[in-house]
C-alpha cells in the first residue's frame, strides 16, 4: 500500500514538472490546420505546406521565426511570430529547476509533437542535447507550447502554437525527419556582439554564430555535431567556396564589432527580473489594464500563472561593464537599445580623469570626481526626462550599481499594474538605489496551471481565483 502511494505521488509530481500533459488522449488538436491566411502567404512565396521548415528562436528580440526551403534548396522566412513570454535571463539552461530557455541547436523528431499538451499544443526542444549533455546539463520537458506563461519554456498564444504545430507536423508528415530549431540569445548582429562582448557566455555565443553564418551564407540548414564541448558544423566545412564566404562573413562582423567598440559602444549585460515578451504584448497590456490577461482579448491565451506576476512591469536591468567585465553602473531602460540611455549611464559611471600637476613636496593632490557629478545627473536627466537624479552608485552584495530610473512607459502613459503585479512606483524624486540581480538562479513558488476543458480555448476560461492556488513547481 505504501509503494502504490509513493508511485502515485511520484507520478502526480512528474505531472506539475512538465509543460506536457496526456490528460488530452484522443484530442483532435492534433489536427489542428494551418490558416488559410498562411496557405496564401506560402503560395506568394512560392512554397508548399510539405517542403521541409527550420526554426529560429531569439530571447533579446522575443521573436520566433518560420523558415521553408523553396523548390530551389535555398531557406527563405516564410513569418516572423512576436513571441508571448520566455523565462529565465539570456543564456544557456543549465540544470532542472533554473527556470532557463535552452540556447542551442535543436532537433524536433514526430515522436516530440504533443498534441495533449496542458498548454494547448506543444513540441519538445529535446533538451538535453549531446552538447547539454556533455557539459553535464539537466533538465527535461523543455517545449515550446501556447498559454503565454513559462517556466523555461518559449511559449506563444494559442493561436500562434496552433499555427506553429501545424507548419511542423506538416513537413514531418511530408518526410521531414526532424525539424532544426535554433535557439539563440539575440540576432547575431555586430550591435548585439559589441553590447555583449564581456558577458560570460559570449565564447559560447560564438560557437553558435558559427552555425547562424552557415546558415545565412548557404540559406541552408547546418549539419550539427558535438566535439571537444563545442558544437562542430558541416565538418568544419570542406567545400572551398562556403568555406570562403564564411570567412569573409566572419572577417566583416569583426570589423564592424571593433568599429563599433572604438567608436564608444559600452559592453553590457542585461537581467532580467524572469524573462521577458514582445512589446507589442507589452503595449496591449498597458493599453488594455492589469486584467487584460484575464479577460477575453483578440491576440492572446489567459496567463496560467507559471511566468512570474510581477516580471514584466518594466524592461531589463542595464548593467554597463568596465573593461574587466565588472558592474559599474545600472539602469532600468525600457529598451536595451537605446544608445542614449546606455551612453548616459557610461558616463554617470566614469568619472573625468583628475588633472593632475607635476608632483611637489608638499603638493596635495585634487580629489577626483565622483560619479555623481552634476553634469552627468544632468546629462542623464535630458536622456529620460522626468527621471530623477541618479543617485550615488553604491557597492551591494553582488556589485555596483546606480539609481533605477522611471520606465519609459510608466512616464508616457501612468503606471499600470501588469498581470497583477507590483504597487505603484515611488515618485521620481525618490530616486530608489537599484541593485543587481544575482545571476545565480533561485527556487520559485508558482502556481499550476488550471485543468481546462478539451472543447475550451484558454481565451474563454472564466476561473474562480482558487484555481491559482501557489503551489511549488520546478523546471
């Protein structure tokens, strides 16, 4: 009795680890067609629902892509899907329960389709791969799947995995064997490669860039493989004249890094408070109100309460690197790429060299300038008007950082609660110290998501609050 126990509470816990579910066995979701709209759209492209498809995943850009090869080999973007919600910060998974996306190259066999899935439809990433695996990674049930709520998943509205799933099982049923998806940190652009180019994981990041300037020189899929740790592409590449225009394609994204940096591009990192969604979702709920996902709405599924509450009432932490790759100054920006924000904060942060005369006996030395000087609070405050002065940067227990200044959309708009989320935020005068995020990833309460009815979609849903109930939950 006892053992029949144990199993069944080891079963129940399997269930609240997964984005997968078979409570749906028998479920006509598999079937699911592809939009009429998508039929027409392949057919001005020149493609066909059976030709093979490659998928590209980007965190920073909270974008999915749709790849078809046309009729001459050659992939072309068939749609590009602004994407729902990612947990985590940029960056490999690492083991279970980090709440990380998988970053990599991925392969998605018929046997990783999950028509029954607990979050409408969904696909296994087939994580951990050979190279998660020889860098000794765990975790498992790593899907791509609707609902708009992850916890280390890339999850889309219902409508928008419906339309995925079908594009992938079609190529599958057409002799498709697996389906390549490559999930990335950012589009590999020399912008994002100078921002990034003293985060921890950028050799890794490289290693990637090798199969994305494959595949974007050849418009062809890259064959993978794992040595020595690092992922390997077409055997390094025997033809002569791909191997050519690769190294080109390399030799010009370095200049143009090295441009970039000289011409004053700070290094950064950015945290995130759990992940992040397209603005476009982000607007539709400031327009919209907190209950937006509670209520019916055109574009997305009901939140099920897995994504974090409070992650998306403002863009990610900016933290600005010195040339050792440590903290010197922090900022909440609604966009990671404004350029004027970042070369703000640059300068808040770095102090003017002291002119110093020729030493003398009893010369005493001018005290050097603080960080937080007039002119660069001013400065600063022209960047982000109505921002408050930035405060002192102060040493915390995980770095140095500055003043948070009011989001972008906060000001323009008026503070929104988003998804239930946080109080209002303190008047700018205020001027709250920020403080990094620990990149070391912590164990997270999160509630289950809702049993819902096969006949329901997630917009139709009408739950009592008790369906949320918190309930522990890992990754």
């Amino acid at each position: 009795m006892a053992f029949k126990h144990l199993a069944l509470v080891a079963v129940v816990a399997l269930t609240v680890a997964a984005c997968e579910d078979d409570r749906y066995r028998g479920s006509a979701r598999h079937h699911i067609p592809i939009p009429s709209a998508t039929y027409a759209l392949m057919s001005e492209k020149g493609m066909s629902k059976d030709q093979p498809i490659l998928i590209r995943s980007y965190k920073k850009e909270s974008e999915l892509e749709i790849w078809k090869r046309k009729p001459n080999g050659q992939y072309a973007l068939l749609k590009t899907f602004p994407m729902c919600r990612w947990s985590g910060q940029l960056g490999p998974k690492i083991r279970e329960g980090d709440r990380m996306a998988p970053e990599g190259f991925y392969a998605i066999s018929p046997a990783q389709m999950n028509p029954n899935s607990a979050f409408y439809v969904s696909f296994n990433m087939g994580y951990p791969n050979a190279f998660d695996r020889s860098h000794g990674r765990t975790g498992s049930h790593l899907m791509v799947h609707g609902a708009c709520s992850s916890a280390g998943c890339y999850s889309m509205t219902d409508d928008q995995i419906g339309e995925i799933y079908a594009l992938v099982r079609e190529a599958h049923n057409a002799g498709q064997k697996a389906v390549q998806m490559q999930a990335l940190p950012f589009r590999m652009t020399p912008e994002n490669l100078a921002k990034h180019r003293l985060d921890t994981n950028i050799a890794f990041w490289k290693n990637l860039k090798e199969g994305t300037d494959y595949f974007e020189v050849t418009r062809d899929e890259p064959q993978v493989g794992v040595s020595g740790g690092r992922y390997v592409f077409n055997g390094n590449t025997s033809d002569p004249s791909v191997a050519q225009a690769l190294q080109q394609k390399r030799q010009q994204d370095e200049v143009q890094v090295a441009a970039l940096v000289a011409k004053g591009t700070p290094a950064i990192k950015l945290i995130y408070d759990d992940g992040d969604q397209h603005n476009s979702f982000k607007r539709t709920l400031v327009a919209n109100g907190s209950d937006t996902l509670n209520r019916s709405v055109s574009w997305a599924s009901r939140d099920v309460g897995i994504s974090r509450p409070d992650a998306l009432t403002s863009g990610p932490r900016v933290v600005v690197l010195d040339d050792r790759g440590k903290a010197k100054a922090t900022i909440r920006a609604e966009s990671a790429d404004n350029e004027a924000v970042l070369a703000a904060v640059s300068a808040a942060a770095e102090p003017p060299a002291a002119k110093v005369e020729a030493a003398k006996p009893d010369a005493v030395k001018p005290e050097p300038a603080r960080a937080d000087t007039q002119p660069a609070a001013t400065q600063l405050a022209k960047v982000l008007p109505g921002a408050a002065t930035p405060a002192p940067v102060t040493t915390g227990s995980f770095g140095t950082a500055s003043a948070e200044s009011e989001p972008f959309y906060r000001r323009a708009l008026g503070f929104v609660p988003l998804l239930g989320g946080s109080k209002p935020a303190e008047a700018p005068g205020s001027a709250p110290v920020a403080s990094v995020v620990p990149t070391t990833p912590t164990n997270v309460l999160a509630p289950l998501p809702p049993r819902r009815s096969d006949k329901l979609r997630t917009t139709q849903l009408d739950l009592p609050a008790a369906a949320f109930a918190s309930q522990p939950t890992t990754r």
